[in-house]
C-alpha cells in the first residue's frame, strides 16, 4: 500500500498507557537492554535498506546506456513534478480523514488541519522509528486523547481505520490479481505472497469485528498469551458500534483506496514528466506489487525492496530502466523523504504535548 500504510501502516495489536507509550505483558520496555537491542536492530535495518537501496541503483545503471539517461534528461518536463507533490498532500488528506469519520460520528469535531499533521506524524514515527507502524499510532492516539477525544473513540478509531486498511489492502491486491492476469503477466511469488497476506487480512479484520468491545466475553486464556493481550485490551475498550458500523468502514475503506489511487497516479505522473507514457494498468500492478513486498520486509519503509520490485516491475510493464530507476527514486522522494521534514516538526510538537 501506501507509504504510511506505510502512510500509515495501522497495527491493531496496540495498548496505550497514560503516558501514551506501548505496554504489554512481558515485554520489558524500560529496561536498558531492551532499549539498546531495539537500537541496534533499528540501525541495522536502516544500513541494510541503504545497502540494498545502493545495489538496485548499481544494478539499474549498469544494464542501462549512458545515452539512454541523456536522452531521459532531454525530454524531462519538470513541471510535472509539482502535480505529483499535490497528489502526494491529497493522500495524508485521505490519511487524516480516516480518523476523522469515526470523531464525526461520535460528534466530535476534529479540524481538518489537525488531521493532517497527525498523518504527517504519523508517518514520521512509523517510518524512523519502524515496528509495524505502532509507534506513529500510539502517538496519534494518544494526541486523539489530549485533545478530549473519549477512549473508547480513539481505540474505536484505531480499529476502523486498520480494519477499513486491511479491506482496501484485499480489495486492491485482487484487482491487481485479476489486471496480471488477463495481460497474462502473474508471477508465482507475488501471487503466493498476495495469496497469504489475503487469508491473514480477512481473519485479522474479521476478528476484530467479532471482539470489538466484548471485555468479558472472551476466553481468559487469550489474556495469558503475550502477543493476544494487548489486542484484546484495545478491542475490548474500543466502542462497538462505531467499530461495527458499516457505513463508518465504507467511508474509511474508500479513504484507503483514494491513497492507493493517489500513490499510483503520483508514480504515472513521475514517468511521464521523464517524458515517457506508461499504461495506468501497469503503473498500478507494478506499485502494488512493490508495497506487496515492502510490506513483509525487515527494513524500514521496504527501503531496497520496494525500489528493486518497483523497477523490475515497471519495466516489465513496458517504461524503460533509465526511468523507471527515477520515477521510483522521486516518488520515494516525495512519498518518504520529503514529508519527514513536516512530520519531524508536527511529531515534536505532538510528543511536547504529551
């Protein structure tokens, strides 16, 4: 999906303490070992994706002309450029307003502008900070609360948007499924991957509706397991019926897929300011088979992964190497890098806040 999803990828298994930090049974946050193993896999990932990030660049260099590149440079139109930076703001819109439904129907008002830089922090935190997207949540959520939001809206909140994430997640994945194909183009690993991603979607969403809001109904044993507690804890404060209320998924699941649909529009974009057109189909294949295998990477925002797969994919799809090497490197550009500037300001001013 989206950088977020990346944009905000959404973990349901999150519990937020007063002091709006993650808890759970067992899992020794505080201590200073802790803390340092976290901090040595978090640079590790981030050297390993840099390393990765420089091997894709060598490799697309190396089976591609000097001249193709010149050529490339010559017919650029850098205008284009802007477009996609609009279409880029347009997705933590949509990001934002996926908390905002669920207030609204709850009647609270959550200002558009506030909505937007907790997608912005949000992004930040999940991204520097990487553990399935938890860490930028827990912030959010907890920002939700400073402001006067009741619990069980914010817990509420967290559920339809990761439910409604993982409904747009299937909803795409089989569109692309089916776009592969007819044009004849599946690859057994990509189907395989999509396939089990899929099965896990549906019966995480679906257990999520079915426990939402039920303290006392499930099993005590569940409690007892380290990885089910602090996901029975959120389901069992999060109000029932905004969770289970179709209309308020919809909404939701409609946002995910305007992020989607926006993301693939800025990748179109990208390549035809390099001066070439690319098919939309295989624009879109190609970016969610990239943020398909960016999603079960080890590295922070697929970081490596997702350039490879994008690049391979976009090629196949007809767009030479020499651009689909920069198409994906800008929108990396203005999908991740450039909105941790923002996100780094708004997460501070968040985390002063709390």
């Amino acid at each position: 999906m989206s950088e977020e999803n990346a944009k905000g990828t959404t973990s349901i298994t999150l519990h937020v303490n007063g002091n709006g930090a993650e808890v759970g049974p067992g899992t020794g946050l505080g201590t200073g070992e802790h803390r340092s193993a976290l901090r040595a896999a978090r640079w590790f990932s981030w050297i390993f994706g840099f390393a990765m990030l420089a091997a894709v660049i060598i490799a697309a260099l190396h089976f591609s002309e000097e001249q193709e590149f010149l050529r490339l440079a010559e017919r650029a139109q850098p205008w284009w450029l802007a477009v996609a930076i609009v279409l880029q703001v347009g997705t933590y819109l949509a990001q934002g307003e996926t908390w905002r439904v669920v207030t609204r129907a709850a009647g609270i008002v959550l200002p558009l502008w506030v909505a937007f830089k907790l997608s912005l922090a949000q992004l930040f935190i999940s991204q520097a900070l990487p553990s399935g997207g938890v860490s930028g949540t827990v912030v959010v959520a907890r920002a939700l609360e400073l402001r006067g939001v009741p619990r069980s809206v914010v817990m509420a909140s967290v559920l339809v948007d990761g439910v409604s994430y993982y409904a747009a997640y299937v909803l795409t994945l089989v569109l692309a499924l089916l776009i592969s194909m007819v044009e004849g183009r599946v690859n057994p690993l990509i189907l395989a991957v999509a396939l089990c991603l899929v099965v896990f979607s549906v019966a995480l969403t679906t257990a999520a509706l079915a426990l939402a809001g039920r303290r006392r109904t499930t099993p005590a044993w569940l409690g007892r397991v380290p990885l089910l507690a602090n996901m029975l804890s959120l389901l069992g404060e999060a109000d029932p019926t905004l969770v289970r209320s179709f209309p308020l998924i919809l909404k939701s699941v409609l946002f995910h897929l305007a992020i989607v649909l926006l993301d693939t529009g800025t990748v179109w974009v990208l390549i035809r300011s390099l001066g070439e057109v690319a098919s939309p189909t295989g624009v879109y294949t190609s970016f969610i088979a990239s943020s398909l295998l960016r999603t079960i990477s080890i590295v922070p925002g697929g970081l490596g992964v997702f350039e490879a797969t994008s690049v391979v994919a976009l090629q196949h799809a007809g767009v030479s190497i020499p651009a689909s090497l920069a198409a994906t490197l800008l929108f990396r550009g203005v999908s991740f890098w450039l909105p941790m500037v923002p996100g780094l300001f708004f997460s501070r001013d968040i985390k002063k806040a709390t």
